[in-house]
C-alpha cells in the first residue's frame, strides 16, 4: 500500500518516506479524548489537538502529498482549481 492510517495514538503525525524505491506516505490520527485515566497514570499529559491532514493523489503520476494544515489544504486546492481551470482554458483556446 502507498498509504497507511492507523489510530490508537493520542498525537496526529504524519511521516513521508521512502521503503525501497517508493514513497509512502504514514498518517497516525490523533484522538478528542480529552481524559485517559491509564494515560495520567503514566506520566502522559492530554494535549489534545485536532489533526485533520489532507491527503493529495495525483492522478496519473503515483504521487501523494499530505498537508497537516487544514487551511493550507485549501488554499493549495483553490490554487490548483485555478490553474487547471486557467489550463483548460488555454488548451481550448477559449478567451474570458
């Protein structure tokens, strides 16, 4: 698999690395669970923090990138709506 998501893990992390010649992206989603007993009895503090990444797959080039943030998740696809939109555009030979 090029992706894998797993969970039980109170902080969100993502890791991108190489395994042989592929890239493969890691995403250990966090939790809300704001009281752990067992947690507290071992010393682990809840900071509890949304994580919300964004996972990009580009079609036809085996590619994916992950964005952590949320709001530059969107402005990298508002980005991308407008380039390709531009692109169309001018593949087509249509004017505004």
């Amino acid at each position: 698999a090029d992706v894998f998501i797993s969970g039980d893990k109170h902080l969100g992390a993502v890791e991108q690395t190489f395994i042989g010649d592929k890239k493969r992206v890691i995403v250990q989603l966090g939790t809300f669970k704001t009281e752990d007993g067992y947690g507290r009895s071992q010393g682990f503090v809840q900071r509890v923090r949304p994580f919300y990444p964004t996972l990009l797959f580009f079609q036809g080039q085996h590619a994916i990138e992950v964005v952590e943030n949320i709001h530059q998740a969107k402005e990298i696809i508002e980005m991308m709506k407008r380039y390709y939109k531009q692109l169309a555009i001018s593949l087509l030979g249509f004017a505004k």
